[in-house]
C-alpha cells in the first residue's frame, strides 16, 4: 500500500512539472493580447472573439471636425446628424469643432482616443494634403476607415460676364494672353490649390497665381474682381451662381452629376478629383465595430431631407466601404505627389 502511494505521489508530482514547464514557454495571455496584429489578424480574433456590436451606440458618439462652426463641412455634419435622430438607440451625434488649418488638433485627439467607437472624425481630404505636404504629424493611413459618406467635388468658376464659358476656352485664354489671368489659390494643403496647380501644370498655361488664406476668401476675389478664376466647392457659391454672379467652367470629376456641369475629361483633360468627405475611427478599433458603424451611418441615406440636403449642395451621394474611402485618398496622395514642387513653390 506503501508502495502504491508513494507511485501515485510521483505520477502526482511529474504531471504538475510538466505542467510548469509548458506555461513557461507558453506567452501570457496580457502578452498575447498586447501584441499589436495585422488588419487580418486582429479581424480573424475579432471573428473568433465573438463580438456583438448589435448595441452599438450605447452612449452619444462625438464626431470631431477641423473646420469651424457653419463651415460647408461642419453643416454637412449636422445634416448626418439629423438624419440619424433616433436610429442611435436614444444616443445622439455629437459634433465637436477644433479649429486648426491643417487638423492636425482635431483628427490627433481621434488618434490617441480609445477605440470604442464613441469618439470619430470626419475626414476630407485635407488629411492627406496636410501630411504629405505640411509634415503633419497625423498621418492619413493612421486611421481605421469606416464609411464614405458622399463625393464632395471641385469646379473652376468666374464671374458670369467672363470671356470663357468652359476650360477649354479658359485655357485658350490663357495663351493667348498670358500672364493675364489672376487665378485665386489658397494654402498648398487645399484641395482648390491641388487642382488648380493640377490643371494649370497640364494645360501649360502661365497664368497669375494669388494666395489668399482660404476658399472663402478667393471666392470673394472672385466676386471683387480681385482675381478672374477659382476652384471651390459648389456648396460654398450656391448662392451666386444661382443669382446669376457666377458660372461654372468645368467639373473636376469622372461623370456629370445634378448640375449637369461639363467634366474635365470631356473637356480633353486627364484629371480628376474625387474628394469624398466621411467617418474615421483610431487605430485599432475592432473591424466588427467598424462594421457596425458603418451599418448605422449608411441609415443616414434613408432620411429624404438628408438626401435632399446633399443634392442641394451638389455632393454626390456616394456611399463608400472603409475600403473604397481609403483608397480615395491615395490616389489624392498619388495626385499631390505628382505636383509636389509647384505646391511647395520649387517649380521652376
């Protein structure tokens, strides 16, 4: 009987070394899950994990933006959250405004916010400019993208009386008389300022370029007589070219939209720029939460007055996956690349 226990005590004593040594060479599980993943990895262990989002938003979810309060951005904003009233599960949109130039304020609060879906941003395009060009230290792929909400694009405009009613004739213009022609620009970092420089590059025009602080300003260049020719969105001049103040030349997208407004390439001019504004969330927020959000967002197409809003300022309701919105912004990237040194003025 001696002999039988003290057998079992080392059978007993043999498992639990055994044991020892396998969680010694075993990562802890606070390890484990410190450990950053890949995009793949981290939607595998989501999958796994099981996580139900179903309850998402539990609490008012805020939405940070650069740009100040009644800026085209900002009402586009207000207009999402609008039309998602009462589809948060009694929770609101917030929407909070850091104004800083260049974003950098505003999307680094996203960034270093926890990835629980109630703190996100909305992103245009000067995310992307602001980084490649401003050394901004918010870089645009640092972001889990969510959804793009709707294609805000670009026009060149003049006054009404000017003596072109189309690129084509704006460049032949130029030519004709060059150095004459006053075109409003603003910071290397605005979108108006990419397209400008885009179109200006490729038509080989020499034209007279002004800088003025933003697209309101060149704007009310325009209006003054200050300048001759802009690049903007149609959200910002609504008014005037309904007045009859302002006409629009060119369309810097791929098809005509609502305003039936000629495009650049039907005008013989490879370019386009496809500016989508939409939701972003930290690093690392779990891809079914994104899903989620994604999910809700997108119910902000059912609402008619949204709907309405949208063509009334001429953004084209173009509902993009986190995927599409992304890669939106690298061909911007691609786009700003290619005219870096006339951004930055070392364009000889």
């Amino acid at each position: 009987m001696k002999r039988t226990t003290r057998l079992f005590s080392l059978l007993i004593t043999a498992a639990m070394l055994l044991n020892m040594a396998a969680c010694a060479n075993k990562p802890s599980e606070a390890a484990s899950s410190a450990a950053p993943q890949s995009g793949s990895a981290a939607e595998a262990a989501s999958q796994e994990s099981g996580s139900d989002y179903s309850s998402w938003p539990e609490k008012d979810v805020t939405i940070i933006y650069y740009t100040k309060a009644g800026s085209g951005g900002d009402i586009f904003l207000r207009q999402l959250a609008a039309a998602l009233n009462g589809k948060l599960n009694g929770h609101n949109l917030l929407i909070e405004n850091i104004v800083d130039p260049t974003g950098a304020t505003a999307w680094g609060k996203v960034q270093k916010a926890s990835p629980d879906g109630y703190t996100l941003a909305c992103l245009s395009s000067t995310v992307v400019t602001a980084d490649l060009i401003g050394g901004s230290p918010v870089k645009y792929e640092d972001f889990d993208y969510v959804t793009g909400m709707g294609m805000d694009p670009q026009y060149i405009y003049c006054k009404s009386d000017a003596p072109y009613n189309n690129l084509q004739e704006l460049v032949d213009y130029c030519k004709t008389n060059p150095g004459k022609v006053g075109w409003a620009t603003a910071a290397p970092t605005s979108a108006s300022t990419i397209c400008s420089v885009a179109i200006i590059n490729q038509a080989e025009i020499d034209v007279n370029r002004v800088v003025y602080e933003t697209g309101s300003d060149s704007l009310v260049g325009v209006l003054g007589g200050f300048v001759d020719v802009a690049v903007g969105e149609y959200g910002d001049m609504a008014a005037q070219v309904d007045a009859g103040e302002l006409k629009l030349l060119c369309l810097l997208s791929e098809e005509r939209n609502a305003l039936d407004i000629p495009t650049s390439g039907e005008q013989g001019f490879d370019f386009i720029f496809e500016r989508p504004r939409g939701i972003a969330a930290p690093k690392g927020t779990d891809p079914a939460l994104v899903k989620r959000m994604a999910e809700v967002f997108a119910q902000a197409y059912d609402s008619a007055e949204f709907m309405a809003y949208l063509e009334s300022v001429a953004i084209d309701p173009v509902l993009q996956s986190g995927e599409e919105f992304l890669a939106s912004y690298r061909t911007i990237a691609g786009t700003v690349t290619d005219n870096m040194a006339a951004l930055t003025g070392q364009q000889q």
